[in-house]
C-alpha cells in the first residue's frame, strides 16, 4: 500500500506564487513517484477543474495514474469519459517540488481559490488540498463541524469502518 498524506499546516506563499509543502508531505511524493531518485524533485499533479470546489487537489503520480486508468476504461466518446478527461486532463496542471522544497502556483489556480498570503495544506488520502486558510475554516471545517453535531453524542465515528472488507 502506498505512503498516505497526513496532517495539516499552514505555509507564507510569496509575490510569485511559491509555497512550501510540508516535508513529511515530500516524503509521500517522492516515494509515490515512479520515477523519482534521490537528488530529483517529485512530481505531482494539481488538479483545480472543478468550478464546485474551493481548493486545488494535488495528486501523487501514482494517484492521478490511478484516475486515469479508471478513466480510460469508460466507453470511449461517453459523456462521462469526455467530461472527467476534461477536469483530470485538460484542467489540471502537472508540476514538481523545486530544490527548495516549493511549489510555484500559477497565478490562475491562486486566482481561482483567491490564495493570496497564506496557504492551508490539509491531508487527504493519497491526495492533498491547498487551501486559502480563510475558506477552510469558513466552509469545509464548518461543514465537518456539523457532521459531527448531527450523530448522536456517543457515536464513534470509526464505527463506519466495521465490515468494510467484509463479504
């Protein structure tokens, strides 16, 4: 099983759009790179589509392989296909960690989650979301918030884990 991104941080992003990944997040990169050696900088993939979301997704190489594979194996000419080809193919920007350990965003994916000063990094899986700080904790920890206000007060929530796997 593949290296999972944890945690979470916040980061300075400066004039020209460079922002510092959190080190144990290099870390996943690297070893979620099929080509990466040391001395070489990591790739990724920043996934910003979908106009629904507030953040930009970034994806491992072999995260965003695995996307793929699902998505070629949908009927050629499908909606479907055409679409997700368009948000994981045509609006997405494929890039690599610098020698500093930077990303460098392209004003048009900080324009489109209004990133400005800082960044949120929070851990997803085999992915990770950049986020403007602001918007996070205004939309999507609110939205966690609320999840949790709604199960009863004893419910654990690693109950939704059991029998997965099973049958």
């Amino acid at each position: 099983m593949a290296r999972r991104f944890r945690g979470e941080s916040h980061h300075k992003v400066d004039t020209k759009g460079r922002v510092s990944i959190p080190a144990s997040f290099r870390r996943v990169l690297e070893a979620s790179d099929p080509n990466w050696q040391p001395g070489d900088n990591p790739e990724l993939v920043i996934v910003y589509g979908d106009h629904r979301r507030k953040y930009l997704e970034c994806y491992t190489m072999e995260a965003i392989d695995e996307v793929d594979a699902k998505i070629d194996a949908l009927p050629r000419g499908s909606m479907q296909r055409r679409m997700l080809q368009r948000l994981f193919h045509g609006q997405s920007f494929p890039t690599n960690v610098d020698e500093t350990g930077r990303l460098v965003l392209p004003a048009k994916l900080r324009n489109k989650i209004d990133l400005e000063k800082e960044a949120f990094f929070i851990a997803a899986g085999d992915t990770f979301q950049i986020w403007k700080p602001e918007t996070y904790e205004a939309e999507e920890l609110a939205t966690t918030e609320e999840w949790l206000d709604d199960l009863p007060e004893d419910f654990d929530p690693m109950q939704y884990l059991d029998g997965i796997g099973d049958g």
